[in-house]
C-alpha cells in the first residue's frame, strides 16, 4: 500500500495537518505516465490549469486571487499600514530626457517638473526613515511600481535601505517594474479595481504628485471615499500648488454647489517634502480616532 511521506504535517499557522497539500499533488500530477487520457486538458488539475482559470466564468475567482495574494504577502511581512505615492510616469529624474515629450512645450514642462522626482525621493527617505522605527512595520512606501514619481518613491526607500511596495498592471505598452521596488513586494494585476484597494487599504497617508489621467483617477476617487464617509479621514496630500491650482480649480466646484465648501479642506496642498511629513505628523499627534474612524 502506497503510504503518503509528507515531511511536515503542520502548516505555518502551526495546525496540524495528515491530508496531502496540493503542491504534494501538483508534483505528482506532472510525473504520471504521458497517455491520451492525462495529456488531455480535461485531465488537468483545476488550480494548474491556467486555460480554464483564464475563462470568462472565472472571473469572480481571479478577482479573488488578485486581492487574496497581495493581502496574504504583505500580512506575511507584517506590513501594517502605508504611504501611498501616486504621480506622473512621465516625469523624468533630473538631468534625464523627457522621454515622453511629443513636442517643445512638453519637453520644457516635463524637464522642469524633475523637482517634483527630487521631492519625491526625498519624501519617501523622510517615509522609509520612519519606517525603520517600527521595523518596517509602519508607514511603507508603496507606489504604482513604474517610471516617474514611482520610480522616485521606490528609489527614495532604497536610498535608505528600507522595503517598498510596487504594484504594476498590465498595460497596452511594455512596462516592467522599475529597479528600485523590493523584489518580494512587487506585484502585477490585471484588474484595475482590486489594484485600487491594495493601495488603500493599509493607507496611512495618501500623496498626490502632478500626473496625468490616470494620477487624476486615483486622486478623486481618494477624496471621493473620504467625502462619502467610506473611508478614514488620513492625510490627503498633493504635492505642486501652481500645477495643481492651474489644473483643477477646486473653490470653484465649491462655489457652484456641486461640493461642500469644507471638501476642500480634505486636501492638503504642499511643494516640499519636509511640508508634507510635516502635514502627517502634525495628523497622527493631534488624531481624534473616532473622528477619523466615522470621517467626521
């Protein structure tokens, strides 16, 4: 009689276990005999069947995935709580081309805004810093794992030797993760949504660098679910007044009616990095948690 010759039968959380675990099975699986019958697809299991996970009906299932995964991974770290970076891919670090620019006016802006690549590394030190006190426990910096302002954040942690979080997504265009996020906590979705909860969901601080559309998105929907009470009031933080005052007129939204007068006062807007740890120690000092908790 075959006996199973399993070496541990307690898993990590420490319960005990006699049961064959599925990478035991995924091992045997792929050592059978090469027939019709196991090299058909039908054969395969469920969970190593990248065809069949990859069907429409399949879909709730990797939605579950994408965010059972990166929860898992940064719980296994012991990360509790994050500064989020979000900002422009296309801002060059100083005294580098501006890759992206299609034309003068372009280039000029883009090679000028290189402050904002300067601010957000040293921003993220000032992060990382912090960090260290707590074992990198607190305050993480995580960014969208790309170019740009990402790229400062992720380099601005490293600069310091601390861990920082990179989640990338999979794009049109060629895109790898930048070099400077921990290789351990770089993660890739294909679904925007579940990305959009990983950076909020240990956010301590949220920080907004000048950016395009898709820096916009993130922006809004931030102040969004803190205007509606879905989530925490934490600090809200955009980084570049002239770009942010030329860009988007908030008072006048407030104005029209279309926003409450005191919406506004959900952002802070700061040019510095050692203005926006200001902002967020000045925060953590003062917090009423209950407030903070109700988004009152």
């Amino acid at each position: 009689m075959a006996r199973l010759k399993k070496k541990n039968l307690r898993r990590k959380d420490g319960v005990w276990d006699p049961l064959a675990d599925s990478a035991f099975d995924k091992h045997r699986a792929s050592v059978v005999p090469h027939t019709p019958q196991s090299m058909s697809p039908a054969y395969r299991l469920a969970y190593v069947d990248d065809e069949f996970l990859c069907r429409e009906e399949l879909r709730p299932v990797r939605l579950q995935l994408e965010l059972l995964k990166v929860e898992m991974m940064l719980a296994e770290r012991g990360i509790n709580s994050t500064v989020v970076m979000f900002g422009g891919a296309r801002i060059p670090a100083p005294g580098t081309e501006a890759w992206a620019a299609r034309n003068e006016t372009q280039r000029k802006n883009l090679e000028a805004a290189s402050v904002y690549y300067d601010e957000a590394r040293k921003f993220a030190k000032l992060c990382s810093e912090r960090s260290a006190e707590t074992g990198f426990k607190e305050f993480v910096v995580v960014t969208g794992g790309g170019p740009g302002v990402m790229e400062a954040g992720n380099r601005g942690a490293a600069d310091v030797g601390a861990p920082s979080i990179g989640l990338n997504i999979v794009l049109p265009h060629e895109q790898a993760p930048n070099a400077y996020v921990t290789p351990d906590l770089s993660f890739n979705f294909h679904y925007f949504a579940v990305r959009k909860m990983h950076f909020l969901l240990r956010a301590k601080a949220v920080t907004v660098f000048p950016g395009g559309f898709g820096t916009l998105d993130e922006l809004f929907e931030t102040v969004t679910l803190m205007q509606t009470g879905r989530m925490a009031l934490v600090p809200l933080i955009l980084f570049g007044k002239t770009f942010w005052n030329s860009i988007i007129n908030f008072n006048a939204l407030a104005d029209f009616g279309t926003i409450s007068p005191g919406d506004v006062e959900l952002m802070h807007f700061v040019d510095t990095a050692d203005e926006a740890w200001a902002v967020i120690e000045k925060f953590y000092e003062t917090l009423d948690t209950e407030a903070a908790a109700t988004g009152k």
